[in-house]
C-alpha cells in the first residue's frame, strides 16, 4: 500500500509539472486546461490513499473497545 502512494506522490508531480509546463508555453489552451484536470485527479487520487493508509495505521495502532 506505501508503494502504491509513492507512486500516486509520483504521478501527481508528473502531472502538476505538465501543467505548469503547458499553462507557462500555451497558456489557457485546451489542452492545458486537460492537463490541470489531470493534476487535481491526481491530487484527489493521492489524497484518498493518504486518508486509507492513515485509517488502516489508526486501526493497527489503537485498541478496539
């Protein structure tokens, strides 16, 4: 599951830098607009593993009653 968040962490640099890239040399064009629609999924996808990996720490960690 880490691995899969390191890779998620990854994927979402890619994408961030693509669409800096594209916004800084074509500006609002439509294929920068994708390119920012793919970097907020990406964030969105990260997030979701990071609050998954922070449940299932706080399952192991803490004792059910």
């Amino acid at each position: 599951m880490a691995g899969d968040y390191e890779a998620a962490i990854t994927r979402e640099l890619a994408a961030r830098g693509r669409a800096m890239h594209l916004h800084r040399t074509e500006g609002e064009s439509p294929e920068s607009q994708r390119a920012a629609d793919d970097h907020a999924l990406a964030v969105r996808y990260r997030a979701g593993l990071g609050a998954l990996l922070f449940q299932l720490r706080a399952h192991r960690t803490v004792a059910a009653n």
